[in-house]
C-alpha cells in the first residue's frame, strides 16, 4: 500500500514537472513564433511598400521638369539632353522613395536567421529587378534612342535595333500588361515569400495542449 502511494506521488510529481516543462516550451515556442509573425508582417509590409515604389518609378507619364536634375556635359546638344534627361527620370523618382527599398534590405539579415539562409534569394532578386530598371534606363538614354531614326542601319540591324529597344523599353515603363517582366518577376518573388512565410500563419498542434488537455 506504501508502494502505491509512493508510486502515485511519484507519478504526480512527474506530471506536474511535465507540465511545468511543457509549459515553459509552449510558452517559448509561442514568443518565437509571436516574433516570427511580427518580422514575416514587417518583411510583407516593406515588400508591398517597395513594389509600389517600383510601379511609382516606371510610370511612363513624366512632365516636362523630370530629369532636369541631370548633371548636363558641355557638348551636349537639346536634343541629347532631352534624351538623356529621359533616361534620368528613374533616377531622380528613385531617390524619392529610397527608404523604402532601404528599409526592406536593412531586414535582410533578421529575416535569413529566422526562415533560413535560403531566403536569402528573396532580396537578391529584387534587387537584380530594380538594377534591370536601372540598366535599360542607360541603355536606353546613352545608345537606343540616340541612334533611333538618327544612324543609317541596314534591314536586319535596324530589326534587331527595335527588339532590343523595345525589350529594354518594356522594363523601363510599366504600361499595366499582364505579361509585364518586371510585374511578372515580382510576382514570382512575392510567391516565394509568401511561401517562406506560410508556416507562420498556420496553427500549429501544441504537445503542450495534448498533454495537459483534461480527457476524462
């Protein structure tokens, strides 16, 4: 009878430990996950708050002032300059809204350590598309449209000439098509944070809860 006693006592003191422990780790996973939501909430928020900054960028309605900002070379005759100011248009809409492409990279490294290195993706591909911008703005500026209707080319070279111009064009504004490529390869990128962040929003089966759950 002693025995059962002892064993019985043994037994509640091992439940109420148990319980203890698996509450502190209900508790712990639940600050974490608190925390995990937060960042996941923050990194979506900057995400979203960044692609409309690059929709604000590509606008391809500018006025007359736009550009103007552009350091002007001596040699350059108005032609050129309103060219070339064109092309600066990203530039000077790009510094508006800095911080928000800012404040997205500055989460960068807290976002890796808490859903994994790969994540790491995310941000390298919004970057390689606000460069892309970047890139056909100078191109088109400095080359494409300096020589359109300006440089005598052959069929086949002028044919080549448009395509490219018309690609690089095809990233510099944004005209709303579906088949956009930046919309496109920003879409793919959101897909992939969403995805990185599913779990945070899904509830999770709490040992804690099976084990102390009243069955009876």
């Amino acid at each position: 009878m002693i025995e059962l006693a002892t064993i019985v006592q043994a037994v509640s003191v091992f439940a109420a430990c148990w319980t203890i422990i698996a509450g502190i780790g209900a508790w712990k996973r639940e600050f974490i996950g608190k925390r995990q939501i937060e960042l996941a909430e923050q990194v979506l928020a900057k995400f979203f708050e960044m692609r409309d900054a690059v929709s604000f960028i590509r606008n391809p309605f500018s006025h007359n002032d736009e550009g103007s900002t552009r350091q002007r070379s001596d040699h350059e005759t108005p032609e050129q300059t309103q060219l070339l100011n064109r092309g600066y248009i990203v530039v000077e809409r790009y510094a508006k809204k800095e911080a928000a492409f800012a404040e997205f990279n500055m989460l960068k490294y807290r976002f890796m350590a808490s859903f994994g290195v790969q994540t790491e993706e995310i941000f390298i591909e919004t970057n390689r598309v606000l460069n892309s911008i970047f890139v056909s703005a100078q191109m088109l500026a400095t080359h494409y449209w300096q020589r359109q209707g300006r440089v005598h080319m052959e069929a086949d070279e002028f044919q080549k000439h448009l395509d490219e111009m018309h690609r690089h064009e095809g990233i510099f504004w944004d005209i709303g098509t579906e088949t956009d490529e930046i919309r496109t390869k920003l879409n793919a990128i959101q897909l992939k944070l969403d995805t990185a962040v599913k779990p945070c929003f899904q509830e999770p089966v709490s040992t804690y809860s099976i084990f102390t759950k009243r069955w009876f």
